[in-house]
C-alpha cells in the first residue's frame, strides 16, 4: 500500500493535539475521484472540530444537546475520521470506472463535509455531492491556495445569502465582513448593486472597503451604534458567538419586510451547485480570495493557533 503525509487529530484539544503522520494512501473505489491536494485552509470550523468548542449560543440544556450530537455524528472522544480539513483544491490523478464528470488531471476544488480529510497529500471523493462533500472544476483565474481559500466562505455566503433577493440599491449590513464568510458576502452584495455596509474592527476597516464596501462601521467602539441606518437585509456573517453591542442594536435596524439572516440558523447543504456559482463569480471577477496567511501543513499547529484567536481577515491556506 502506498503512503501519504497527514494531520491526524489525536483527541478534541488545543492546537497541539494536532500531529503530522504518515498513513495509507487511499484508492478511489468504483465511484470515486483520487485528488492529489496542493492547498487546503484552517477554517474556523476545523478549529470549532478540533477543540470541540460548540457554534452558537446555546444554553443548558440545549448546549448539552448539540454536544452530544456533536459527539454522535464526529465522534466521541476524538474526530472518527482522523484526518481534519473541511477543503481542498488539487489535481484528480486517477478514478474509479463509474466516474462521469471528471478527468485524469482535472483541476478541482470544493469541501469535504463529514469524510473531511483535506489536511492530506490525498483524498478520495465521490463525484456525486452529498454530506462527505462537493466539487467542481476550480475557477481557471485561481491558484490552488486562492480557491481553497475562497472556498469554504464562498459556499457559505452563497447558501445563507440565497434567501436574500438583494435589489440594486438596497442596504446590506454585513456583520464579521473581515472574515472567511464575510470577504465573500461583501463582494456578492456589491456585485449585485447594493449599498453594502461592513461591519468590522478597526485594523480591518481598509480591507473590507477594498472589498466594496461602501461604508465600514467598527464594531469595537460603542459611539459607532449611531451610525446605523435602516437596511434591507443584515447578514451575521461572524456567527452567534462573536458579539457586541452594535450587533444587538443592529437587530433592530431592520426595515419593516427585511430579513436577518445568522451563518449559525440551519446547517449549510454541501451543494456543487454552489460551487458552479462560485467558479463563475470567480471567473466573472466578481469575487477575489481573500489570504490573511499560508503556512506549510507542516507547520498546521501553529496556523490553528493563530485562528483560534478568532481574527483572521479571510483564510489561513495550508500548502501540501
Ligand atoms: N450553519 C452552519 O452549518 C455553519 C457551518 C460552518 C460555520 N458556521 C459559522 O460560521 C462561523 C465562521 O465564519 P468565518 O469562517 O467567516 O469566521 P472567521 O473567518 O473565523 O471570522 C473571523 C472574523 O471574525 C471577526 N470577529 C471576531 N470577533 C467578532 C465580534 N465580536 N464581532 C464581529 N466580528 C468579529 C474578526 O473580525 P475583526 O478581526 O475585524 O475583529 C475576523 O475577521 C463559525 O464560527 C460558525 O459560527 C456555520
């Protein structure tokens, strides 16, 4: 049997239970595509897996749910499928005899759901999506490192925007703008002809309108509460965890038929759907990626230590 470097996550805890190994290469079975992964990314749910730290805001007895549907479906005292990393981007480099879509030497990117795996020379997937993931082609304007970068927000804006039928001119407050989610979220909104309003820290303020924004608002200083207005739709883009006073104001200056919309109402669907639509924004040059960092995977101790700080502008890309 062959064999490949991994990240395998030994027990759920801090970064360093996190250690590079050399396992068995997979095969691809009669369905699937064989990738050779050159990128993935330290997504903030890889670091949410890892520590076993629950999304949302749930309280007792609801936290105690989640956790233990949390252990059910990844595992109880360490992740079932050792091998972390919710995205990837690579080369196919052989496939089972069942595969339609794709080629040898085809370029593809997308997320792996609950098979994970991206933090790996290797990975087999199915063509078909379903909850072990999606792919597509990878945007041709793109590096490996920009579309695993662009990926994970990219299917995420794109699922938890679908239900806003954003018109030009309409208001659009992205809370978290200085993320994975909301990079892409900005931009989408901005493609689209809306007045879109970031909402991030101070230090990202620049990033975010060079994303399009038509106006930032600092979330870390309570005197900007008065600059609200009143928006068409408002997007938490940063999740329920991460609060402030402006994100509860913001509750309220919602139009009378608007929609707030938080990444943490409903569990995203792994769709190639998504994907398609990205690549073609992506082409369209309508989206860019947004890379805070790479490090090697090699080094991916120290790129979860750093997004667990929780302040990553865009992504952190591995290189494999
Ligand atoms: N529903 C689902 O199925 C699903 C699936 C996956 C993920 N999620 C949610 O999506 C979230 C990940 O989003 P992401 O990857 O875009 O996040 P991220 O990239 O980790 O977010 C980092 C950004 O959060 C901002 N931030 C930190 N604290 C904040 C606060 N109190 N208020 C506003 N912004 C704050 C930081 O901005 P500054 O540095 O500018 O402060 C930073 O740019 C997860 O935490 C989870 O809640 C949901």
């Amino acid at each position: 049997m062959g064999k490949m470097k991994a990240v395998i996550c030994t027990k759920y805890g801090p970064p360093e239970v996190l250690q590079l190994k050399e396992v068995g290469k997979p095969i691809p079975k009669h369905n699937e595509v064989l990738i050779k992964i050159h990128a993935t990314a330290v997504t903030a749910s890889d670091c949410i897996i890892r520590g076993f730290n629950m999304p949302g805001d749930h309280k007792f007895p609801m936290k105690q749910i989640m956790g233990l549907m949390m252990r059910l479906y990844v595992g109880f005292t360490k992740p079932r499928k050792p091998i972390l990393g919710l995205v990837l981007s690579g080369v196919i480099e052989s496939h089972g005899e069942d595969i339609k879509q794709f080629k040898t030497g085809d370029q593809v990117y997308g997320m792996t759901g609950y098979s994970f795996g991206g933090y790996a020379e290797y990975k087999c997937m199915t063509e078909k999506e379903s909850k072990n993931g999606c792919l597509a082609i990878k945007p041709n304007n793109m590096s490996h490192q920009e579309a695993a970068s662009v990926s994970y927000g990219g299917i995420l804006a794109i699922h938890f925007m679908r239900e806003m039928n954003i018109q030009s001119g309409q208001k659009v407050l992205i809370y978290g703008a200085s993320g994975a989610i909301g990079t892409v979220a900005v931009q989408i909104a901005k493609s689209l002809g809306a007045e879109v309003i970031g909402v991030c820290g101070s230090s990202n303020a620049e990033l975010v309108k060079s994303l399009g924004a038509d106006k930032v608002i600092d979330y870390t200083n309570d005197g900007s509460i008065n600059k609200l207005e009143v928006y068409d739709y408002i997007l938490d883009a940063a999740g329920k965890n991460k609060k402030s006073n402006l994100k509860t104001a913001s509750k309220n200056a919602l139009k009378e038929n608007g929609k707030y919309i938080s990444v943490d109402d409903g569990l995203l669907e792994l769709r190639s759907e998504y994907l398609k639509q990205l690549t073609e924004l992506c082409e369209a040059g309508k989206i860019k990626a947004v890379t805070d960092s790479t490090y090697p995977l090699e080094q991916i101790v120290e790129a979860h230590r750093y997004v667990d700080q929780k302040h990553k502008k865009g992504n952190v890309v591995i290189t494999i």
